[in-house]
C-alpha cells in the first residue's frame, strides 16, 4: 500500500508538478487548496506526509497544522513558503511541523526535509551576514507574529504607517 501524501497549496502549477512527482515515486497523492479542503481531504484519507503552503487564501498553514496533527497524531508536516522568515520557521517547529523550506523547493528537497529526523549539527553556516534589507524584513516578520498578524498593530508597534507596512509585506523577501 502506497503512502498517503497530502499536498496543501493554492498554486495549481505547483501542486501539478509536485503531485506527478509524487505519484511517480509511489505516493498516493491528494491536494488541496486551502486549510477546509486540506481537513475534509484528511478526515477521507489521513496522511503520514504533508507539505503545507504557508501563506494561502484564508487561514494560513501555520493554523492547519494542530488540526492535521489532530486527524493523524503520527503525521509529518513540511512547511513550504515563498514568504520565510525565522518567526514563521520557529512557530511551524513548535506547532509539530517537521521541516520548513522555501520556495521554490522540489519533489527530492521536500522528501529530503520530510525523512529527516533530527537536525544536522555539521550544517555550514554563512560566514555572510544577512543585508540589512533581510534583517528589516525578519524584524517585520517577528513584530508581525507578535501581533498575531494584526497589520495595524505591527505598524503601530513599529511606528510605521499601515499602507507602508503592507507595502513592504507584499515584496518578496531579500534572499540575504
């Protein structure tokens, strides 16, 4: 019997690709594209793999991983986002996801981050420090899961304009 994998992620090119990926390595895929449809696609066919978007239409993936834990106690959750931060990364970690990765991850990284039981102490660190763009964008994202993604009290919190903060929450984040 093939392994349950679920896929949550409103970008149907990605889901696509990664789903015949998958289903070539033998999973039994299903997709969703957001939080309800990935909990009724779990409740029909509990998984033991998940790779969850992070932001998405409505509730964001963060919120969706106590409820799959809840449907499959023994399930493993990758966090995949094209938005990371460390705030986001600490808060999956702690919620019972396995992993986080961002985008653009594929089929090979993203099994890689799931079959992994512990972290690696031997992982190089950068000797390049982040850019001040990066280090502004991972301050806004702590304040941000401070306030629990209340944009009007991050701004207020960072004596920034509202319009101006979600300006800068929209770009993608600098790479470092």
């Amino acid at each position: 019997m093939s392994t349950p994998f679920l896929i949550v992620d409103d970008d149907p090119t990605f889901t696509r690709v990664l789903s015949r990926a998958l289903t070539r390595r033998g999973y039994d895929v299903s997709v969703a594209r957001n939080v309800g449809e990935a909990i009724e696609q779990a409740r029909q066919q509990p998984p033991q793999l998940a790779s969850v978007d992070l932001k998405m239409e409505g509730p964001s993936g963060l919120e969706l991983i106590e409820a799959l834990k809840a449907i499959s106690p023994e399930v493993r959750i990758l966090i995949l986002t094209g938005y990371a931060s460390i705030a986001t990364a600490v808060d999956a970690i702690k919620l019972g996801a396995v992993n986080y990765l961002p985008k653009p991850a594929d089929a090979d990284q993203i099994l890689a981050a799931l079959s992994q039981d512990s972290a690696d102490p031997a992982q190089p660190i950068s000797a390049d420090p982040m850019s001040v763009d990066r280090l502004e964008w991972e301050h806004i994202q702590k304040v941000l899961s401070e306030h629990d993604g209340n944009i009007s009290a991050t701004a207020r919190a960072l004596g920034m304009h509202r319009r101006t903060l979600q300006r800068k929450l929209q770009k993608r984040p600098v790479r470092r």
